[in-house]
C-alpha cells in the first residue's frame, strides 16, 4: 500500500519505525478496493465506518442541497485521505471521476492504532492547505481567475511557490486532460455551466488555450494562462 510505504518515511528510520511500518503492513483489516469510474463510494450520510487513501485515480467530495444544487467541496489525487468524520456519519458525498484503486481501513481499527492516526492526521494536514486555497478561490476570485486556477492545478510543478518557470521564453505548452465534465468543474468552482463555458471560450479567443477534443485542451503558453489566475 501506498500508504505504509510514506509511514516509514514519515516516522524516521531505524529498528522503531520499521518496526511501526511493519505493524500496520501486516494488519489484517487493510484491504484494497477498486472502482469503476462514477462510482459512489458513500453518500453523505451514510455511517462513517470506513476511512479511504486513494492510491490511484481521481475521486470527488461533494455535498447536495435539498433542492439538488451541488457542491464539490474537494477533488482528490493519489496519497490523499478521505472519509474521515466527526461524528457517526459522512457530512459529504463520495463519487469515483476515474477508475480507482483505494486502500480501506475499517474505523475502529484507526481508533486503536496510533500508527494509523498519525499517518492519517499528516495527510489531512497536507490536505488542509488546498482547502484553504479552495476557499480564497470561491470566495475571492473571478470566473475567469476560477477557471484559469482550476487548469492551473493540473500542470505539475507550475505556479506555486518556487515555480521553475519555463523552460523556454518562446515554448511553454501543456496538455490538460479533464477528468470532470464542465457540470462538475461548474459545481467544484461555484459556478454555473454556462459561465464555465463562456470563460473557456473567452481563453480561446485570446489564445491561451486550444480545444483538441470535448476532454482535452491544449494550453499554448502555461505562463500566460497562470497570469490569469489572481495569485500575481
């Protein structure tokens, strides 16, 4: 599992932490599970009996009004922990956008297993970070700075802290492939779907993007597109 193999790393080396990495690797309540994409994996309210680490795949957050309006309150990438609650139930729902693979532990295992708590409370602390970043976005942000940071976040290594920049003044491409519909991109950044598609269409005109099929864009300069997104 993905996730016992950062447990050592996170915890030192030495007889100790090999020794912690070794208890949870050989517990027997660890198990994977695969997914098929647009799988539910719980619905907000269920009993919060399971605690997930995704190791492969892409999963989605969300929480739904009476009147069906939608949230999506995070989007999920390898190594990130969910179905973590405070009380008996899930406060949110949880939907595959691709296939998975996910690693499970029942709760009460979590409950009785300092190991696994302090794994888990890292990752969620890490996790944390993005949350907040979410919030500045829906509660700060234009639609087209939104748009412009949600492209943003799938070109690796770019626009965050540290940046390298490209690697050419003249060239600076990037293939973005989109794992969300433009209705769920439209709910995870507060939008509607036709303000969605309005700002798509307005970063083509100005050349900082090119539709290559309904699920893939080529973005043509990644810094043009980065400068669009309020963070400079």
């Amino acid at each position: 599992m993905a996730y016992l193999e950062r447990t050592s790393e996170t915890m030192g080396h030495g007889p100790v932490a090999a020794r912690s990495a070794r208890e949870v690797a050989e517990a027997p309540q660890a198990r994977t599970q695969r997914h098929d994409q647009h799988h539910v994996i719980f619905y907000e309210g269920d009993a919060a009996e399971r605690i997930y680490e995704l190791q492969d795949g892409i999963v989605m957050l969300y929480k739904l009004l009476p009147d069906g309006r939608r949230q999506v309150v995070e989007i999920l990438t390898r190594g990130m922990i969910f179905g973590t609650a405070g009380g008996p139930r899930y406060d949110v729902s949880a939907e595959t956008l691709t296939p998975v693979r996910l690693a499970v532990h029942e709760r009460r295992e979590v409950d009785a297993s300092a190991v696994l708590q302090s794994h888990v409370a890292k990752c969620l602390m890490a996790q944390m970070e993005g949350l907040h970043e979410h919030a500045m976005l829906l509660g700060r942000k234009s639609a087209m700075e939104r748009v412009a940071s949600y492209f943003m976040r799938m070109v690796p290594n770019r626009g965050g802290e540290g940046c390298s920049g490209p690697a050419s003044d003249d060239c600076d491409p990037h293939n973005l492939v989109l794992n969300m519909t433009r209705q769920e991109i439209a709910d995870y950044l507060g939008l509607t779907i036709e303000t969605v598609s309005r700002v798509i269409s307005e970063l083509k005109r100005r050349g900082v993007i090119r539709l290559e099929r309904q699920d893939r864009i080529h973005v043509t300069r990644v810094c043009g597109l980065c400068q669009l997104t309020g963070i400079h």
